[in-house]
C-alpha cells in the first residue's frame, strides 16, 4: 500500500522493499508476527532518538501537515473525533450522508440517552460499596456502545470541569455513581441550572466540604472554587467574596438513605443568619440560587467557561475575540450549553486549518476511539487495564483542577503505554476489519512521511491497525 503524506491518498500496492523509518519492511513483519508491531510505533513516535524531546517534536510535526478541512469529507471526520469518540464505519457513512450542519444539529440536538442502571449504584452504602473497576467499565461502555455519544463526550468534559474524585468522595455511598448521571442529565442543559445541581450535589458537598459548612463556621472551599476553577477564573475575585459567598452558602447537607433523594438537603437550622453579605459588589441576603446568579452576572463568567470548551474542542489558544464573541452568545441563549456548542462547531474557528490536529486525545478518548475504529466494544475491559499507565483514570482526576490538557497528556512513559494498549488491543481482537483505507477512514489520508514509508511497508491488516492507532495523528484530534 502506497500513501502519499500531507494529502489524502487511494490504496495500492505493497512496498516490497522500501524501508520504514530504519526499519526494513521484514523487519516490520517480523515484530508484527511476534504481536509486537509495536516496535515499529516506537519508532515511529520518535522514541530512539536520543537527543531533545522526541515524542514533543513528532507530536508538533503531526500537526504542521497541510489541513484538508476545506473537504465537507474532512469537517465530518474532525467533528465525529471532537464531539464523540471516533466514528466507526456506519457513523461516519451516516454522517457523511447527512452532511456536516445537518449531524452537528443531530448531535446536539438529540436528548442524552438513559444509561442501563449500574447495578447496586442506588444502595451502595458502608456494607455494600460500589465496585470502582464495574463503575468505570459502565461507563466506558456508555460511551462504546450507547445511542449518543456526544452527550458521553459532555458528560466527561463536565467530570474534568466540575471535579470530584471517588477518593475523597468514597465508594461506600452512591455519590459517584449520582454524579455521572447528574452530569449526563445536565450536559447540554443550562448552566444556571446546572450550576445548581452543582452545588448541591451529594459527591460535590463532600468532595469540597459545603456539605460539613455552617453559618458559624463556614467552609471556604467550595466557595473558592466555584468562582476560580468553575465559573470565573483567577484574579476576578478577592478574598471578601469568597467569605461572603460562603456564608450565603452554608446549611447544606448530605442526604440521609431514608431521605430517597439524589441532591443535598437544606437545614435552616444550619444556615448562615448574620444579615446581609456584599458579594461581588452587591449586597444582600443571598441563598443559594442568589449567589449563582450572582456569579453569572460577572463580565468573566461567559468567558472563561467558554475558554475551557474551545480548549478541550477546538484550539489550544483561541483568540480573545473567538472567546468573546461565542460569549455573547451563551448569555444571549440563557447560557444554552446546547445552543453554545453548536456555535462552536459551526464556527468558522473549528473548521480552520489552524484547528486542525491541535489537540490531544485525553487516554480514554484515545482508547474508545480505537476500540470504535475496529468494531471492538466488547472490549472496553482493556481501557482500565491500560488507562491509568496513561495517566488517566475514570472517577479520579489529579486534583480538584481536573484533568490536564494537549501536550500534557504526552510524555515518552505515556507514549509507551499507549502503544502497549494498541500492541494488547490487536491481541485481544479476534476478527480485525480490512486496512486496506484505515488510514482515510481513521487519519484523513493526510500521514508525515514517517507515517506514509511504515504504512507502505506494512503486509498485514494487523501490522497496519498497529500503525494506524499508535502514530502521531491517531494520538490527534
């Protein structure tokens, strides 16, 4: 199979000679046979070079290449890796067929759908807690095999926005289990509302301590952070806010298992009853809802929110003024999430070719999009297994910042474990697709010369898989 690099590129012969990277084409085969194809990614990625920072070099070379986005073809494949987890075959003929404005509604549009119970979830309690690894499996099969995929995409772009992890939280209550499906039901909702639910969700009280908070103690943390990493960013509040609002804040608790409620419960009793507060500016006796809108009545809010989505979907370094503009319109929609992304996968900025593989998959992303690519959702099992040599794993970001992003995620230790996983995947997969176009169906045609001279020494549905899932662009989105 010949490729071209830097454009996209029909099937053809074999390579019978040509050598790949150092590599000869036997010895591809070879690592290939011993179900180390893996080899040959190594290389590939640029991990036998011994000077710089090779995996950052290949990486930056990935995304230089000539952006095919003027192709609806093209548009299509980006959106599908973006706001899902990959398109396997019928995805992408489906969206191909719908054309890019018409699935970007379809995506947007179409209600979150209802996960199957996690079993036990609802009574998990001190004698009975959940079981994380099943957790984790549930819902990576939600976003393997569930009808909306994009509303799995949201719901883990709110789990890295909103944080919480199950260490602090515990398995030993349904909390986690309650966050998921709060975060899903409340994805592409609005954010006034959700917001809310925030703020009184069970996981959340006792994640940053609102739910042990008291008018005559009050607990600034959750106060902080609702304006530093949540809503409005640092350096757009003092010191004074954060007491105010969390003395506005104060008398929630944790639901009691008699109670037969998903959300924290408000004790009077506990509440703060000093009197009026001033809070960013205003003063007044603030409840909860006050305070949050309060908070949304900040020039910084829009923004920043709207920072952080075109960060995990468009660019790494949006401009102030795309920033700006797809602000307004969030306000303008009373903060439509859903309305919000469809701006941004309509704009202009998503379809440029400086957006072009200018973010990172996140571990898990890369896992299920592979996992997609070849048809093997039974084998969700491999994303635990392999997720947290990555640096990522489900119910347990790093801290209360969420997850990191881009160029984060890649370092020579995770680079191996990603192809670790792929070396494991094409092992455990029993019956691989035909490769013969995996390189236009999963990378746009468009390969480094790297890519392009491995590919084309390649022999086998296997060897290509390899390949395909463990270069430079498969790691892009």
């Amino acid at each position: 199979m010949a490729v071209e690099s830097g454009a996209s590129s029909a099937p053809a012969a074999p390579a019978k000679t040509k050598r790949a990277g150092g590599m000869t084409r036997r010895a591809v085969i070879g690592a290939a046979v011993a179900g180390g194809a893996g080899v040959a990614a190594f290389r590939l990625l640029g991990l036998a070079k011994p000077a710089g920072n090779p995996v950052s070099q290949s990486l930056n070379g990935a995304t230089d290449w000539i952006s095919p986005l003027a192709t609806e073809r093209a548009q299509v494949q980006q959106l599908l890796r973006r706001a899902t987890f990959g398109a396997g075959p019928a995805d992408l003929e489906k969206a191909l067929s719908d054309g890019y404005a018409k699935t970007v509604q379809r995506l947007v549009e179409t209600p979150a759908a209802k996960p199957p119970p996690f079993p036990g979830g609802d009574q998990a309690a001190k004698g009975s807690p959940l079981k994380l690894v099943q957790l984790q499996k549930w819902w990576v099969d939600q976003m393997l095999k569930g009808p909306t995929p994009f509303a799995e995409r949201m719901t883990l772009f709110w789990h890295g926005h909103f944080t919480s992890d199950y260490r602090k939280v515990g398995l030993q209550s349904p909390y986690v289990y309650w966050q998921n499906l709060t975060w899903r039901d409340n994805a592409v909702g609005d954010l006034r509302s959700f917001l809310y639910q925030v703020t009184t969700d069970p996981g959340m009280l006792r994640y940053l301590d609102l739910g042990t908070s008291t008018g005559r103690s009050p607990n600034e943390n959750y106060s902080r952070e609702l304006m530093e990493l949540f809503t409005m960013g640092a350096g757009t509040f003092g010191e004074d806010d954060v007491r105010a609002a969390a003395k506005a804040l104060a008398g929630w608790r944790e639901p009691q298992p008699a109670e037969t409620v998903r959300t924290g419960v408000f004790d009077p009793r506990r509440a703060y009853t000093g009197g009026p507060v001033t809070f960013l500016g205003k003063t007044a006796r603030f409840d909860t809802k006050g305070v949050l809108d309060q908070v949304l009545a900040q020039k910084a809010t829009a923004p920043f929110v709207v920072r952080r989505v075109l960060v995990n979907f468009v660019m790494p370094n949006p401009s102030d003024a795309t920033v700006n503009r797809l602000a307004a319109g969030f306000v303008k929609s009373k903060w439509s999430i859903r309305q919000l992304m469809h701006d941004v996968f309509s704009s202009d900025e998503f379809k440029s070719a400086s957006s072009y593989r200018s973010l990172v998959k996140q571990p898990i992303e890369f896992m299920v999009s592979a996992l997609r690519a070849l048809g093997a959702e039974s084998l969700g099992q491999l994303t635990q297994q392999h997720g947290s040599g990555m640096g990522q794993t489900l119910f347990d970001p790093p801290d209360v910042g969420g997850w990191p992003l881009n160029e984060a995620w890649i370092s020579s230790n995770t680079v191996m474990a990603r192809v670790n996983f792929v070396t494991a995947l094409m092992q455990a997969v029993k019956d691989l697709p035909v490769s013969t176009d995996a390189h236009v169906q999963q990378l746009d045609g468009v390969l480094s010369p790297a890519t392009a001279q491995l590919l084309s020494a390649a022999s086998s549905d296997q060897e290509r898989w390899t390949l395909v899932l463990a270069s430079p662009e498969f790691q892009l989105k």
